[in-house]
C-alpha cells in the first residue's frame, strides 16, 4: 500500500495488485480497500488486470475531514423521504475528482471503472465529468440520485430500525445485525465479524461515515448527466437488495444509452464468494466488448 497526496491537499491510500489493464475499483459507504472480497480481486487479476484500489477521503487512511455532519439517522431519515440533505462539505462529484487526481498520480491516463454502492455514484460522476479517464463503466448496486429509484426499501428500516450510534466495542455486532438484513440469500456470520473487525482494527470512522452518507443525501440527481455518457456501460444489481432497491439500477440502465443491465436474483447489497466468478465474467466480457 502506498500514498499519493492531491493537488487539492487531500490524500489518499491506495493499492496496486497484478499487472496488465488498469482497473479501478471504488469502494461504497464506511467501505475501506480492504473490504474488497479477496476472492473477487484474485479473480479480476487472474483475468489480467492491475487491479487498483483505494480508501475513499474520510475512510481508511485517506485523508479525514471535520466539518460537523447531520447524524446518521438524519441523513438517512432525508433520504427515505426524499428530501436533499443541505449545506455538507463535500458531494459525490468531489468524490470523483478525488478518483480522477488518483489516475494522474498514478500517471494512468484511462482505467475500467467498477464502483459499488455510492463507489457506483462516485464511478458514475466520474465518467460524467471526466469521461476521458473511463474506458468503461461498470455501476454495481447504486443509483441515480433522483431520490425516486434505488432508496433504502422501508422494510429494511422496519427490520432494522434507523441506524443506532455507533459503538466500537459493538461493532462486530452492529456489522452482523445490519448485513444479515441486506446480504440476501448470502449472509456468512463468521466472515462478517472477521471482516468488521479487521476494518476497525485498521481505521475507526464514525463521523466520516456520517460525512459520506451527507455527501450522498446532499448531491445533486446525476440523471442528466447520465445521459450523457457515451461511455460502454454495465449496471449490475442485486435483486433481493434491501440498502439500494433494484430500481436504482434499473433507473441508471435506463439513463445510459446502450448500457447492458444485469441482475441477480440471490444477491442483496454484497459480493457473495459464490458469485464471484459470474460478477467477474461478466466485468471481463464488458470491458473486452469496450475495447
């Protein structure tokens, strides 16, 4: 692992794995490089990619901001009733231009980018505002931004109640509480807890979280832009996602003209290791047909 600071003074740690074409992959909410499954980057490697992959600003060791958030409940409380969240400190498309400055340091003049979760918003900005630095696109489990398609499902919330404040001792439990809910037919417990507490170990975030969720409830609906891509594009989605309703993807594919939408049944607002292998064909095939 390595850092890179921008010329915006925000910096970033990120990591190299394989070699060949680059492929960037953008992690979601409260996520950290580490939270990619090991077994999908091994398989994307194996496909011939240099895989890279990075803590988004407030995440894992990248740089950490300190403008007060909304709490948690607030912003999510914003976004089930599809109200913007006002006055945060940063947005999705600042996110991109974080992921854009990264391709400069790194002196990759264009990547494949696959972004999961709000790394798919911040994937999708970036091919909006940058598009000559994305060969193709690949939106996993996100959405649009237009607050109508791919919100939290109320049934997740009746569920699992509003998000509780965060605790570090609790945090193991907290993790398998809330992915138990969203994992689909695809909840591991003890992998869950092994992964929760590696991230803590690394890097403990509770108002960074809240920073991200803001910069989501506050950016603006990505929609016009999306129709602007002329970027190949892929959206995959999981069917049984209760976090990010399938109607978010279903909205992005409909937004990009000639993108391919692709869903799976089992899936909820994860990787599943057995799904490894079908997610990763199926990102090999998109990026050889952009090629």
């Amino acid at each position: 692992m390595a850092q890179v600071t921008l010329p915006s003074s925000v910096t970033i740690e990120y990591e190299r794995q394989g070699s060949g074409r680059p492929l960037l992959l953008i992690m979601g909410l409260a996520g950290q490089l580490i939270d990619w499954p090991e077994g999908f980057v091994e398989h994307l490697v194996g496909q011939g990619f240099e895989v890279i992959t990075f803590d988004n600003r407030d995440s894992g060791l990248s740089t950490a901001f300190d403008w007060e958030p909304p709490s948690q409940a607030a912003s999510v409380t914003a976004m089930l009733t599809r109200r913007a969240v006002s006055n945060v400190g940063y947005t999705i498309d600042d996110m991109a231009n974080d992921t854009a400055g990264l391709l400069t340091e790194l002196d990759i003049v264009q990547a494949d980018v696959v972004g999961m979760s709000m790394g798919g918003m911040i994937a999708q900005s970036l091919a909006i505002h940058h598009p000559q630095r994305v060969r193709s696109l690949t939106s996993v489990m996100s959405h649009t931004g237009d607050r109508r398609n791919g919100g939290l499902a109320w049934e997740l919330i009746r569920r699992h109640g509003l998000p509780r404040r965060p605790d570090r001792e609790l945090a193991g439990d907290q993790a398998v509480r809330l992915w138990k809910h969203i994992s689909g037919d695809h909840f591991d417990e003890a992998e869950t807890r092994r992964r929760s507490a590696a991230s803590v170990a690394r890097s403990w975030r509770p108002e960074g979280v809240q920073r991200q969720t803001a910069a989501i409830a506050g950016s603006p609906n990505r929609t016009p832009g999306l129709r602007s891509i002329t970027t190949p594009t892929l959206v995959i989605h999981g069917l049984k996602d209760l976090l990010v309703k399938p109607s978010g993807g279903q909205a992005t594919a409909a937004a990009v003209a000639h993108s391919r939408l692709l869903m799976f049944p089992t899936m909820g607002h994860n990787l599943p290791d057995s799904l490894h292998e079908e997610l990763v064909s199926a990102i090999a095939s998109h990026v050889e047909r952009a090629s």
